[in-house]
C-alpha cells in the first residue's frame, strides 16, 4: 500500500511558475489574500483608491491616505521581489526535510544572510501559527534533551549544556498522530509544566505520560493526566503509549541533524516549529503556499534585531 502522505499530489515548481511566476502574479496573489473584500482604507475606511505606478502602494481617492501592499506583515520595508519570498515558502513548505540557509540562499540566487533572514522569518511564521493552536484529545507527552543522547537510560536528564523541550503528539483512538508540538522550556519544573500546558493544552486533554513528577502539573491546566512508570529500561520506549511519541522525537533529531551543519540552541525554538508546523500539514501540501501567506499578511514585521535575540520559550 502506498504511503498516503509521500504519494499524495503536491505542488510542483511547474505549478509554482504558472501561478506565481511573475512579481504582478504575486502582488495580485497577496492583495487578494490580504483584502479578501476588496481594499478599503484604513483612515476613512472608502473603498476608492488608485495604485502608485513606481511601487505597489495604494492611495485613498477619498483622503489620500498612502498604504503599502506589505506594510504590517513580515513582508514589510522587504527589498526583495515578492516573487522571491513565495518561492522561499514554496520551496520551505514543500520540502521533506528542512532546507538549510545556505541551500535556500542558493535557490533564491541572494546572499547567505539574505537566505538566514528570510527562513528565519518563516519559521517564526510557522511557530506563531501552530503556537495559537492548542493538542486535544489523547496527548502523548515527554521530556527531551537537545545536544544529548536521547533515553541513554534517562542519563540525559538534567545535564548542563543541553536545551530541554516538551515533547507533545495528540493521537486517535487508534494511536494514530494527529498533531504535534514541540517547545523549547526553562526547564522540567511543575512551575514551567504549568504555564506550558495553559498555553498548549486544551483544558479536557488527556495526557499520558511517564512518571516524571512534573508532568502531573498538566492537572492545573484542566487536563486528564494518566503516567505510566517504566522503570527505566530499554523496554521502556518500546510500550506503546509512548509509540509515536518516540517515533517523533527520533524523526525531530534525525531531520534537523540531518538538514543543518549547527544550530544555534538559541534559535532551536524555530527549528523545532518548522518540523512541526509541516508535519501538522503533511495531508494539505497542495495549498500550503496561499494558507501560509494568508497567515503572514496577518503577522506583525519582525525586525532582524529580534530575530537574532529570540531566546523564545514555547
Ligand atoms: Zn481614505
């Protein structure tokens, strides 16, 4: 039986071209989706305007009130042609493992730090979305360590030099995947499992975990709570509660090993986002370009500035 994700029709870069591959092709494509009613402005709210000739900027008839086509997204103040940042999403969203800063810098033809920026701008896109979205139902949950062995006896907790996450998959009846989230936290403490959990946790899951003390603070956001102590051995990754979330957290290392020479602890929140964020999409690579567009029109600009800070816990 072929594999329903990996065979499933996606969008080629034929396709690409055909409905993008001019910068008018794509100033229509983000006007449409970002005044899916029409333009109206946004001062005196009349719906009669004129566009600049030089620069895709719309001017009110009514007040004269000046509004770019990019202004208040994460396209903002960009230099680049619009046609460049789709194909950045075209090339992100569509590719089954992560593509690198340099490997997208060369497929856009911009520099290295041009490259850095843009993905980076994108996967802050893809964290903020699947950050608004809370897991139901039957929640898998575990403690994982970057820049460690994974379960090497659980030797890895608490180890100095090593970026904790929480590891999250909801499931079916089944115990078929769903969802997933996976975010950076300060640390395995009731306090910070707490806060977590309120913002990623809709308030009638049910959370399996293992027997970690902290996880049962999932209790203080609404949810169900069962753990499951396994004592520590190798048998322990093998119960199939914890299935796909084992299997999740190999694929997260191996992918992201996998894709990028290093990264940045720092920056592991993003990583992390993107992984999740395609996975989330895994059965809708036909539309993923227009949906994540329709998103970053609705995004604040993010300034370089905050993008090389982002110490962001999940
Ligand atoms: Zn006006």
């Amino acid at each position: 039986m072929k594999n329903k994700v990996q065979f499933q029709k996606g969008y080629s870069l034929f396709q690409f071209m055909n409905d993008y591959g001019t910068e008018k092709k794509c100033r229509e494509a983000l006007f449409n989706w970002r005044w899916p009613q029409g333009y109206s402005c946004p001062e005196c709210s009349s719906k009669s305007y004129c566009e600049l000739k030089s620069r895709p900027i719309f001017q009110c008839n009514h007040c004269h009130h000046q509004h770019s086509l990019t202004s208040h997204t994460i396209f903002a103040s960009t230099k680049l042609p619009l046609m460049t940042w789709f194909l950045a999403i075209h090339l992100l969203t569509q590719a089954k493992t992560g593509l690198s800063a340099l490997a997208l810098s060369r497929q856009l033809g911009v520099s290295y730090n041009t490259g850095w920026s843009i993905k980076h701008k994108l996967m802050q896109v893809m964290k903020e979305r699947d950050d608004s979205r809370m897991l139901s139902g039957i929640v898998q949950l575990d403690d994982v360590y970057w820049g460690g062995e994974y379960r090497g006896g659980k030797r890895g907790r608490g180890s100095p030099n090593k970026t904790p996450f929480v590891a999250a998959v909801s499931v079916d009846e089944q115990g078929h995947p769903i969802a997933m989230n996976m975010n950076v936290v300060k640390g395995f403490s009731t306090a910070e499992i707490s806060r977590w959990a309120k913002k990623h946790l809709n308030p009638q899951a049910h959370v399996v975990s293992d027997g970690l003390a902290c996880f049962s603070a999932v209790k203080s956001a609404g949810c169900h709570h069962t753990s499951i102590v396994t004592g520590g051995g190798p048998e322990c990754v093998t119960r199939t509660e914890f299935t796909w979330i084992n299997t999740s957290i190999g694929n997260i290392k191996k992918s992201i090993n996998g894709a990028y020479h290093a990264i940045n602890p720092k920056h592991l929140p993003r990583y992390l986002a993107e992984f999740c964020y395609r996975f989330n999409r895994r059965f809708k690579l036909e539309n993923m370009l227009p949906r994540f567009v329709y998103v970053a029109t609705r995004m604040p600009p993010m300034p370089m500035r905050l993008l090389r800070l982002a110490e962001d816990y999940g």
